[in-house]
C-alpha cells in the first residue's frame, strides 16, 4: 500500500478530490496515481474528518459509478447503432 508521504499535497488533495466526485471510478485513480482502492480509503481516512470520511464511505458504499463495469451490457442494441 502506498504511504501517504509517497504523494505530495496537490495530489492528495487532487485523490480525495476524484474520490468525492460521483463519475470517477476507483480505476481512474488507479492509472492516474497507481493507488487501489484500499489505499484510496486510507487517505481519505487520515485526510478527512470522522464524520467526512464516514459520509464518504456511505457514499460510495455500493455506488456502481465508482467501479468500471466489467460485465458486458444486456441492453439491446441494434447492429446500425454504433
């Protein structure tokens, strides 16, 4: 797990920035700061005030948007559409 000390303060702010934001899935803040999910939690668990970092993870807490969809859509979709 990547420590803290290993970003500099515009990036962890830049982190909990994307953390926040709905759109954002967990995997973007993996390929842009190679930091997994946990880590993602344990920044914003040492960043964040108790009661941010609990409406945080209540937030996000089963939030399809932050995960990348890895299974393929079930929705029809016609061969002209592209």
């Amino acid at each position: 797990m990547v420590a803290d000390l290993d970003f500099k303060k515009e990036e962890i702010n830049r982190i909990i920035e994307m953390a926040w934001e709905d759109r954002t899935p967990f995997e973007a803040i993996e390929y842009q700061f190679g930091l997994k999910e946990n880590g993602v939690r344990k920044i914003m668990r040492t960043n964040l005030k108790r009661a941010s970092f609990e409406r945080w993870r209540k937030r996000v807490s089963g939030r399809k948007t932050k995960h990348k969809q890895t299974s393929i859509s079930t929705r029809f979709k016609s061969k002209d559409q592209k």
